[in-house]
C-alpha cells in the first residue's frame, strides 16, 4: 500500500516558508522536514562483509576515530569518513576484547523544552549489519536538522567485537547473546530453562554466566539508569516488523514495517527496560541483516518514529524542563 505522501506536503510548505522569509525553519517542522532531503529512491545497498579488510579486534581500539576506522572498513554502506563526520565520543563503555563503545548526544536546545529523552541503539547483534549502517544514516539527519524536540543518546553499536571481526557473529567476543543477559527475576532458571529446552543450546542464543556479566550489557545497564529515557529505540533485523514491549501504545506502523509481537524473551533488552522497568522499548526489525533499505525507506521510518515520540511524549514534559522553558518572543 503507497504511503499518503504527508510528508511532502510539510515538505513543500516548510521549503516554501524558508523561501520566502528567508529564516530558518523553526524546530517541529525540521524534525519531519529533515528527511526529504535525501528522499530518493535507490537500490538497496549490500551492507555486509566488503573490500576492506578491518583489523583484527585483538588489537584495541585507542580512540573514537581508530574505532570509527574499523566500523567505516566493515561496513559497505558507511561510506569514507562517514563515520568520524559523526563525531561519536567516548562513553567509558568498553567491550571484551577492549574496543570502546562510542555514542553522541543530541542534547537539549535553550530555546526548546524537549518532550522526553531517548535512547537509541544499533548493533546489539553484530551480524545485523543494517542495524548499524541505518542508526548512522538517522544520526546524519539529527547532525543537520537536530531542533530540540528529543534529547537523544545514540548508540550505533553496542556490539563492536560482535561485528568487528572477520566473521561477524550475533554474539560478544564471549559467545554471549547480548539481548539474552540482561536482568530479570529468577534470571539463573528462567534463562536457563529458556536456552536448554527451546533453542536446543543454541550458541547463537546462549545468554552468559550470569545477567549482566558482559561488559557491554553492563554499560548499557548503567546508560539506562544515568540517561533515564523515556523511550528506548533498538534496531535489528531481519524479520521486517515492528516491535515493542512496554506500558505506552505501541506504534502500529513505522515505513513500511508493521507492528506484530515477536515475543519477550528472558534476558532481553524488552523484558528488561520493557516489562520490568516499566520503559518503552520500541524495536525496529529491518528486514534484512545483509542490505539496507532504500534511502526512501530509512526516512520514513525515521519521520514515523519521530511522530509517534511526538505524540507519546508529548505529555510528558517534565516540570524542571517547564520551568527551564523560554517562549520564543
Ligand atoms: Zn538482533
């Protein structure tokens, strides 16, 4: 079904009202402008192992742009320099084999009280290769049209001894399935039961020694009680929906996925933040791990996301924000 084409509509008013007064285009309507600057359609671009060859992960990374070398040489559709344009920085997390974990905050704006913060995470799977590549298209968006209207932390890759690797693998240098180490009650039997008798022991699922035990699911866990988001955003792939676990409704449709429950598995980020911590977790399935959508696609989905915050965030204005707020005059 062809999307209602609302986004072109706000599209040409908001060109038209730049046009014509000259001034820039106030916060909302960048949020759902921004992204039909690249509203092109292209062909999907392969996304996986590529040309370049990255270093090997037992060589640890010393600083954001040598970790951004390695993720640009991964991944095909990051193009040259794409990566440190970013200016990812430091978070302190750092994973198995000593690789940082890097992130960039959209911080709140003088003029605008943001309506929640937000959490955004790629990579968590390191063979879901179009879940980083995209996490950094959407970041391209917010370092040009960032208004306010969200506090983000944006975290392309949780995973980077995960993909960063010769053969990238769903799991941490450990073997851990990082969605299946995070805490719940009774984690030791409920993991456990889960893993022994309905994945069969599958490697690809095994969720660790103990919740928590990762590093990088450790900084995470640590990220969500210092960030305290109002929303979490994950993305995966392939199954091609839409995702969600958590008090607030759910969205029903973001581009061209749709929702459908897939299901809370112990130890996953969902069940987590989602059931336990009372967080929305909203998690983006694309819908293949190898290649990313058209550039059409990605900002949809981002112009849905951003629409659906609006209207579940909106209430949730926070009153230290309220009083910290300044009308324009
Ligand atoms: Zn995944």
């Amino acid at each position: 079904m062809k999307r209602p084409d609302l986004h072109n509509s706000l599209a040409s008013s908001a060109m038209t009202f730049l046009l014509f007064t000259g001034m820039p285009i106030q916060a909302a309507e960048l949020d759902e402008w921004e992204h039909r600057e690249e509203d092109t359609a292209q062909s999907a671009v392969a996304d996986n192992n590529h040309a370049h060859t990255p270093p090997e992960p037992s060589n640890p990374s010393k600083s954001a742009a040598s970790e951004c070398r390695r993720i640009e040489g991964k991944l095909a559709s990051i193009f040259q320099n794409e990566c440190l344009e970013r200016n990812l920085v430091i978070t302190g997390g750092v994973s198995v084999n000593g690789a940082l974990i890097l992130y960039k905050e959209y911080p709140p704006l003088p003029s605008r009280s943001p309506h929640g913060r937000v959490l955004l995470i790629g990579g968590i799977h390191g063979d879901e290769y179009s879940s980083v590549s995209i996490v950094f298209k959407w970041m391209k968006i917010l370092d040009k049209f960032h208004s306010g209207l969200f506090h983000w932390h944006v975290v392309p890759l949780l995973n980077p001894d995960g993909l960063l690797r010769e053969k990238s693998q769903r799991m941490n240098a450990n073997g851990v399935d990082l969605n299946r180490n995070f805490p719940m009650p009774d984690w030791d039997t409920e993991t456990a039961d889960y893993w022994l008798h309905r994945t069969d022991s599958d490697p690809r699922r095994y969720p660790g020694k103990s919740a928590l035990s990762e590093p990088e699911t450790h900084w995470l866990a640590r990220e969500i009680e210092q960030f305290n988001p109002d929303v979490i955003v994950t993305v995966h792939a392939p199954h091609g929906v839409v995702d969600y676990d958590g008090p607030k409704n759910a969205p029903y449709r973001l581009g061209r996925l749709y929702l459908s429950l897939i299901g809370t598995y112990p130890g996953s980020l969902g069940n987590y933040a989602g059931i336990q911590k009372h967080i929305p977790v909203v998690t983006i399935e694309l819908p293949y791990a190898g290649s990313m959508p058209t550039s059409t696609e990605i900002n949809n989905i981002w112009v849905d996301l951003v629409n659906w915050l609006r209207r579940n965030l909106g209430t949730q204005i926070r009153s230290v924000e309220k009083n910290q707020e300044t009308e324009p005059s």
